[in-house]
DNA sequence: GTCCAGCCTA
DNA sequence: TAGGCGGGAC
C-alpha cells in the first residue's frame, strides 16, 4: 500500500509548479508543434486513429507520406475493410511490422460493420479493437474526440519522469507511479472549450476544409494565427500532444537538447545533473541484421514488386543464405496472413 | 549501435 | 512478463 496511495513525494516540489510547466509547454506547442496533416481537426477520427497505427513504432516523419497517399485511397474504414488484402499490403509498403497494415484492414471492417462506419467514442471499445491496445485508444480519445484521458507512450513516460520525478523512466511496461503521475499532471478542460464535443464534430471533415489544400496537408510555413484558428484542441488533448511531442524532439532519449528545452527550468532531471541518462530505457533492441525480421522483409518486398505475378521459391533463395530459414518465414508469413501458397507453391500476396 | 506516438501471444 | 515483429534515421 505503501506504492499505491501514496503521493509521489518525489515529485511535489515540481508538481507545484505545474502551472508555468503548462504555460511554458504550450507556447512551445504553439510555436514548434509540426504541422503534421492528422492534427489541428484537419482529419477525422478514423484518419486519427490510421495515423496512430502507423506510428506504432515507427517515426512520424516516416509515416506522413504513406498516411496522405492512404487516406487518399481508403478515407474511411468501409473503404478500407472492402480493399484487397494484396493492396493493403502493399499501401503499407516499407513501413514495417506489416502485421499492422492486416489488423488495421481487421479493425476497419470491425468498425464498418458494428459500429455503422463510425468510429467508437469509448476507450473500451476502442481498446477491443485489433491491432488498438492502450496507447492507441487512449491517443484517438484525446487526439481525436478531445476526451480527457491520460496518454501514456514511450515519450510522454520519458519525459513526465525526468521533469517531476528527476529519473529515467524505467523499461518494461509503465510503473503505477508514472500512471499516476500522467494522471496528475493532465490539465481539466473547460466544459465549453471541449472541442468536437457534439455528435457529429468533424466526422465528415475529410479533406475539404479550406478550398483546394489537397495533398499537402500543410498551413503554408506556419502562421501561428492561422494555425491557433484550427486549434480547438481541449487543455488536455494539447498537453498530451505537447508532452509527446517534447519527448519526440527534444527530450529525446540519447541526447536531450537541453539548451532548447522550455521546461529546462523547471526540470528536476536537469537539475540532478542528468543522472544515468539513457539508462533503464525499454527493453533491448532485437538486431534486426540477419534475422527472421529481416528476411520475412525481403520475401514480402519481392511479392510487393512482383505486383501480383505469383513468385518461386526459388526465386526467393538469393534473399536468404539459410534454406532453412528461408523456409520458415515463408511458413510464418503464410500463418500470418501476408502470403499465400498457390497449388503450384508458387507465393504471392493474399487477396 | 540505439531508438522509435506498441501490440499480441505464450 | 518475455519475446517476436520492419526498417529507417542518426
């Protein structure tokens, strides 16, 4: 019991500071937040929540591309859930873990045909959905609807730890301390300032907006008037994105740029000196060279590239040395859903 | 070499 | 709770 009600006395003197915290994050948001086409309103839900997937472990900057030219084919999840399998794996491209790309396509033809093409306003049902766990929902909760709710990602962890409690954030999964530290931190929202708070909200925003700014999902270089007009973010879905965002471009793992940071002030990590940084971080990369990953990569590659033309075997043995291996991610992919085996063992992707 | 807006299964 | 699962950026 000692953990679990107790306060974080740790954190106290920070958390009196709270206030200018907030003030200071936001204005950084509101001058540095890049203009990535999902936030501000600018998509719905559903654009929200492929936006999330896509970044499950896989920077932002890398996704942008592949969400807009996504979107663009597939804007919602009846769409989506009609598309062949082929085509979805393919649109997934080089993102990685195309796993994904197959619970995404599972997940929207859940939400087509339970919930009429609507997307759940629920972390309960948003949480039971494929390929969406607990960051997930929470992320479309409040990035999307502007709920109030507590986001907790690698980031965020990262950051709430070094600025309130002066450590490294540890490995594995989040600690009650950090839950309830997020929790603490996040900022009530007005009532009336809850944006999208009426059924409806932007649904159907899609892509019209302003007349004519198709692809490119940007507001010009960055007027911070223009922008702070699309902004009716709720206090607590803007710090949930602030904090994240901190986490994913100054407060970085390796090497914070401390010399930029807005909260450098009020740091407690800073303060202490920095203390094991970059330690206690998640769980140990798998390399990736030379491994199963690796060349289940490069099988699905080749039948991406072979464009439905079925592919040997054979034709598959220069991407691996090891038969053996080569074998058996050909028999996991094929469990996995991301090939098939024709009659004449000939493979390509699944319809 | 490390890290990344995680999820799922055993 | 541990381990599998891509691929690129730095």
């Amino acid at each position: 019991m000692a953990k679990g009600g107790v306060t974080m006395e740790g954190a106290d003197t920070a958390l009196a500071e709270i206030e200018p915290i907030r003030l200071r994050l936001f204005d950084w948001w509101s001058r540095y937040a890049r203009d990535l086409p999902w936030r501000f309103g600018r998509t719905t839900p559903w654009g929200v929540l492929v936006s999330e997937v896509m970044s499950q472990q896989t920077q932002m900057s890398r996704v942008v591309p592949y969400w807009t030219a996504w979107m663009k084919v597939w804007p919602d999840a009846a769409s989506l859930a009609a598309a062949p399998k082929a085509e979805v794996i393919t649109a997934w491209g080089r993102l990685g873990y195309p796993r994904r790309a197959l619970r995404l396509q599972e997940c929207a033809q859940q939400v087509a045909g339970q919930y009429a093409d609507r997307l759940p306003r629920d972390y309960g049902q948003l949480v039971a959905l494929p390929g969406i766990g607990d960051y997930t929902a929470s992320a479309v909760m409040s990035f999307a609807y502007g709920e109030r709710i507590a986001v907790i990602d690698t980031n965020i962890r990262r950051v709430l730890s070094r600025v309130f409690l002066g450590h490294e954030s540890t490995g594995g999964a989040a600690s009650r301390e950090e839950r309830q530290l997020a929790g603490q931190v996040l900022p009530e929202d007005e009532a009336q300032e809850s944006f999208r708070a009426e059924d409806g909200g932007l649904e159907d925003a899609g892509a019209e907006d302003s007349g004519g700014q198709e692809g490119s999902g940007r507001l010009g270089s960055a007027d911070p008037q223009i922008r702070s007009a699309a902004w009716r973010d709720p206090p607590s879905a803007r710090w949930n994105q602030a904090v994240m965002e901190l986490g994913a471009t100054v407060c970085v793992a390796r090497k914070p740029a401390c010399d930029i940071c807005p909260l450098a002030g009020h740091c407690r990590f800073l303060k202490a000196g920095l203390p094991g940084l970059g330690a206690g971080r998640t769980r140990p990369r798998q390399r990736f060279a030379g491994t199963d990953r690796q060349v289940r990569g490069a099988i699905l590659q080749a039948l991406r590239q072979a464009s439905g033309t079925p592919v040997s075997r054979k034709d598959l043995e220069p991407l691996c040395e090891d038969e053996i291996r080569l074998d058996r991610c050909i028999a996991s992919l094929d469990e996995d859903g991301l090939l098939e085996i024709g009659r004449d063992g000939r493979l390509s992707l699944p319809r």
